[in-house]
C-alpha cells in the first residue's frame, strides 16, 4: 500500500504568544502613562519627555535605514525645520503650540517631496552625504532669517506658552503651577506622538507596503521584477518620516523654548545620537531602538559629564556592536530566546499531516 | 570688471584645495567603494599630525608634512587592514556606521587633547607673500602652490592607476572583485594599500588647508561635505573631473562670499544641488555608478 504524501496546510503566522502578552502590556503601560503626571515629579517628567522624543525619532531612522534602506546622516534638517516651524507659527502668528505641532509635520512632509527628489539622485553611500547637504542648507538658511533671530537664535517666551490649550485644565486637576503644567502637556504631546509614530511604523510594516519594504531590502531587483514600484516605496517612507521628525522637532523645541540654527540643525544631537541608539539596540526591529533609548539613556546619565571622552566611548561602542553583533542588544536577545514583541515579520508555518505532530518551521528573514 | 575677475581667479585657487580634499575620497571610493564619513576629520587630524611635527622638531609646516608622510601612509594602510576590511560586503551599513563613529571619535580626540582652539601652521614670509598680476589683482603664493599641488596630486595618482601593477591591481579590483581575487590578488592589502596612498593625498591636503585657514578640532565635517561635492559635481570616476568639480565648487563660493558674505557656504550647497538636478552623473561623468 502506498499512501500519497499527506497534503501540507500551511499558513502565515505574525503574532506569536510573547507578542500578544506584549500588546496586551503595551495597553497597560500606555494608561499608567497617561496617567504618571498625577504622581511623578517634575524631573522624572522631564526625563520621560526626552526618552519619548528620542525614542520616536530613533523609530522614524530606523524605519529609513532598518526597513527600506535608506541611510540618512540628515533628519536633522526636519527635526529644525519643525522647531522653527513652531516658533514662527507661536511667535509670528499667535496660534497654539499644540496645533502648530501638526502644522509643522504637514510642511515637514510637503518639504519633504522636493527634498527628496533631489536627494533621491544619489544612491547608497552618497544618499547619506546627500541628506547631510540638504540639512546644512536647512540650516544656513534659517540663519538668514532675521525674523527668528538670525544666527544666534531666538527663544519662547513664558508667555506665548502658558496659554497652551488645556493648561488650565492641568493647573486645577494636579494643583501645580504654570511651568510644571506646562510640562506635562508636553509630556502628554510627547507620549501621544511616540504612540502616534509606534503605531503608523507598525501599521505600515504589516500592509502591503510594509512587505513591499521587506521585497526591496532583500533583493531590489527581484522586487522590482514581482511589480514594486521602489521609487514610490521609497518616497512614500521618505515623506512620511520626514512628517514625524518635523512633529518630534516643533515637540522638542516646544520643550527647549530656545531655538538657534547650531542646536536645531545639530548632526550630533539628531542624527549621530539617533544612530548609535537604533545600531546598539538593534536596527530593522521595532524592539530595538527601546532597548537603545534605555541604554543610551544609562550612559547619558553617569557619564555625560566625561564630555569628550563619553563621546569617544559612544562612537566605539557603536563600532564594536556594528561589527560583531550587528544585529544589536536586541538582536541578540530574539535570536537566543526566539520572541518578538512587535511581530512585524511573516513567519512561513508548515502543518504535516498524519499522526505526526505537526511540525512548524519558522521562516527567517 | 576687476572684482569679477578677481573672485574668478581666487575661486579657481579656492577649488584646487577642495579638489585634493575630494582627491582622496575619489581614490577611495574608486577602488573598494567605500565612502568615508570620516574622511573630513582624518584631513582635520592630519593637519594637527603636521603641526605637532613642526612644533616638536621646529621644522617648517612643508618639512614637517614630508616627515609626517611615511607616518600616515602607515596609519592609512592599518586602519584599512584591521578595521575597514572587516566593513566590507554588499551591505551599506556597516562600513558608514563606522566611518561615522570613527568620525565622532576623531573629533573629540582632538578635542580632548588640543582644546577647542583654532590652530594654523606658521611658515614664515610665504604665508603672506603674493604676486601681483597688475590690475590691481594679487594671487597668493600659499593659493597657487595649492593648486598646483592638487594637480599635481592628480598627475601623480594617473600614473599609478594606469601606469605601474600596483594600479592595475586597483582597477581589477575596481572592476570585478571577485575575478581580482581568482587573479590572485590579495584584496586586503590592495584596499590597504589604497587607503594608505589616501592618506597620503590626505596629508599634502591638510598640509594646505593648515597653510590656508584655521582650523579646529570640528572643522572635519564640513571638509567632509566640500569634498563629497568636488566629487559629484565632477562626476564619479575621473581625478580630473574631480579637479573640475572642486573649482566649480570653489568659483561658486567666491562669487557666492562676493554678493554676502554670509552666503559663501550656502552658494557652494546650492551649486551642488542645482547640478545634481540638471546633471545627476555629474559634469564630466566616466564611471557607471
């Protein structure tokens, strides 16, 4: 007797067991953040606002560089762009830090397009030198501008943000006084906009788009061939990362309340600090960059003061995990103990049939 | 009609010093297609290299760059063999991660051990000497002899490219790795080798930026930026086209610096840009990519 091969059922898997504990956590944590600001004080608030803006723009380079390959050495040029977005729209035109904040990502995004056509000329290597032209142009240029204080800078005064909507609000509901109710909308802009950007990052790698990312980044050619349009992947990212660094700018300069082109256009603060945090903690996975943010935060806290030697120690440190585990801290974790907390990858499983158990294979990107 | 002529001119010497910032970031890029984030700051670190020859041995800045030499083509040859080799593979990232950290590592080495200090390299009467061409224009001795240097340069790396087996090894490997590596030729000291001619242009162009400018522990970067513009402007793949491209660069930002002064630097980026949108392979284009 001979029996035909069972027939294999296979399906496609994204979540696991680790990614639903996880989403259901994500909830929790996100509602004991909002709500924190009844109990914290002021510097813990502080603290969360810069880990929640640096974590949110290490999201949007990694979602260039980790998912469709582009390496850009200039997300400064929207992070300013978005500052001084807000202090002209606050300064110039009287309108509500809050709103001005969207405002600031939409021109971010419109800024973008040319942008991106003109960098978008370059490829590889040369599209990271690109990009770093294109934001010191940002940033000569908005030294021109006298009205926002030309090369030296200008700063917020109290006034023009103690009016913010909703402070009011805050003042009678935590009994606090202006500056620290001001904090906490920033706080609360700040937790909305890493969720904000969390959740279109995710949402855009489990579409269509997201795959079509997955095709180019493992072999363009051969995506370009099954009908993906690369240049308008590539643009679509380009755009839309450009309209959350815009926003996280117009939020960090909201929080800062002094803006100078050195500072706002800064490759250090905004690209060099963003990189290090994606590669230590893993790029091209979501986990990563908030394994990053916490490490990177550590080191900032005891040994910031070292200055130029804390600096040396970062750049060896990134050099010495690009180099031998490329895949970062968070890399290392999911490989040994296979979880994933943002499961943004397809995992092939193949069900045999008979008496046999079925057997699963995870196919790995 | 004279203040025309004479931005004209200074812009030419101006793009002779870009050119053999840009010369080295070609050499590389051609033969291993590495692109160096850290090539701004190695010319910064250079420069400091020069001066404290000079300093501790009380030579001359052009003495003391031909001590330095042998110095920083072995410094060249050692970091491409221990380190940048390992970057290398199809993967962009890891060869412009490390330039990157090396590039930050550089810049607050510096700062660490020379202070925020602007610094220049002293060499006597030629620093303020030039030649009057009547008219009312001079050119600075320091200026020409940079751009004859870079042409020179050129000259130079043209030999060795087509001329002696070391450039034919370059261009093997230029060309096709992989049948390189069947010819027998061992990559890794090839690309080593290369880096370390690199370093060599990039210590005569420290040599003229000290001679030039000021110059500090964060002046790499910008250097970094020139540079990459000469070469794209120039087209990828020629040392004259790149020549071209750094006076281009330089004629843009004279004639820029001329209208405002605050503007010098911007109306190099913006050269840059208008030719990436009117010519994107460059003015005088030769290699595919």
């Amino acid at each position: 007797m001979t029996d035909a091969a069972p027939p294999q059922a296979f399906r496609i898997e994204t979540a696991g067991r680790a990614s639903r504990i996880a989403a259901v956590c994500a909830c929790v944590i996100l509602l004991v953040l909002v709500a924190l600001p009844a109990v914290a004080g002021r510097n813990l608030i502080q603290d969360l606002i810069f880990l929640f803006y640096m974590l949110a723009l290490a999201q949007c380079w990694n979602l260039l560089a980790g998912h469709a390959g582009l390496i850009s050495v200039g997300q400064q040029a929207f992070v300013g762009f978005g500052g001084y977005l807000l202090f002209a729209l606050t300064l110039r035109a009287g309108i509500d830090p809050l709103l001005a904040i969207p405002i600031a990502g939409l021109a971010s995004a419109i800024v973008a397009v040319p942008t991106a056509l003109i960098v978008f000329r370059l490829r590889g290597a040369y599209f990271a030198i690109g990009t770093w032209v294109v934001a010191e142009v940002f940033r000569l240029s908005f030294a021109q501008v006298k009205g926002l204080g030309g090369g030296t800078g200008t700063s917020l005064p109290p006034q023009a943000t103690s009016g913010v909507f909703g402070i009011e609000g805050v003042k009678t509901l935590f009994e606090v006084r202006t500056p620290a109710a001001r904090d906490i909308i920033t706080y609360w802009a700040a937790l909305v906009l890493l969720a904000a950007t969390l959740a279109v990052i995710y949402a855009l790698l489990r579409s269509r788009r997201g795959l079509a990312l997955g095709a180019i980044r493992d072999h363009e050619a051969a995506a370009a061939g099954l009908g993906v349009d690369i240049y308008r992947v590539k643009l679509a990212v380009y755009v839309a990362s450009a309209a959350m660094t815009g926003m996280i700018g117009a939020l960090i300069y909201l929080q800062k309340a002094r803006i100078s082109p050195d500072a706002a256009f800064s490759v250090l603060d905004w690209t060099a600090y963003v990189i290090f945090i994606v590669v230590i903690g893993g790029i091209g996975t979501m986990e990563g960059p908030v394994v990053g943010v916490l490490v990177f935060h550590l080191l900032q806290r005891y040994l910031a003061d070292f200055g130029a030697w804390y600096l040396i120690l970062l750049g060896t440190l990134g050099i010495v995990v690009m180099l031998f585990a490329p895949r970062g801290i968070w890399g290392l974790i999911a490989e040994r103990y296979d979880v994933t907390l943002f499961p943004i990858r397809r995992r092939l499983v193949i069900e045999g049939g008979g008496d046999e158990a079925s057997r699963t294979k995870a196919v790995r990107d | 009609m004279t203040g025309l002529l004479d931005a004209l001119i200074q812009g030419v010497l101006l793009g002779g010093l870009y050119a053999l910032f840009a010369a080295g970031l070609s050499l590389i890029f051609g033969v291993m297609r590495l692109v160096n984030l850290a090539h701004g700051d190695l010319i910064v670190l250079a420069a400091f290299v020069i001066l404290v020859v000079a300093e501790k041995l009380g030579l001359d800045p052009f003495a003391a760059a031909l001590v330095a030499l042998p110095v920083l083509f072995a410094a060249g040859f050692a970091l491409q063999y221990v380190l940048l080799n390992r970057t290398l593979g199809r993967d962009l990232l890891p060869p412009l991660l490390v330039t990157f950290g090396l590039s930050i590592i550089i810049q607050n080495g510096l700062l660490q051990l020379f202070s925020a200090d602007s610094q220049r390299l002293r060499s006597g009467a030629i620093e303020t000497a030039s030649i009057a061409l009547g008219g009312g224009i001079a050119i600075g001795v320091v200026p020409l002899l940079t751009l004859l240097g870079a042409v020179l340069v050129i000259v130079i790396l043209n030999l060795i490219f087509y001329r002696t087996p070391l450039g034919r090894a370059f261009r093997a490997t230029s060309d096709d790795l992989d049948v390189a590596q069947l010819m027998g030729i061992d990559i890794r000291r090839v690309f080593a080798t290369a880096m370390g001619v690199a370093f060599t242009v990039i210590a005569i162009a420290a040599l003229y930026l000290g001679l030039r400018a000021n110059f500090d522990p964060t002046s790499g970067p910008a250097r970094l930026l020139y540079a990459f513009e000469a070469v794209i402007i120039g087209g990828l793949g020629s040392f004259w086209g790149t020549l071209a491209g750094g006076i281009v660069l330089g004629l843009a930002q004279t004639i820029g610096a001329r209208i405002d002064p605050e503007w010098q630097i911007l109306s190099g980026h913006l050269a840059f840009l208008a030719v990436l949108v009117l010519r994107p392979r460059g003015l005088f284009p030769r290699a595919q990519d």
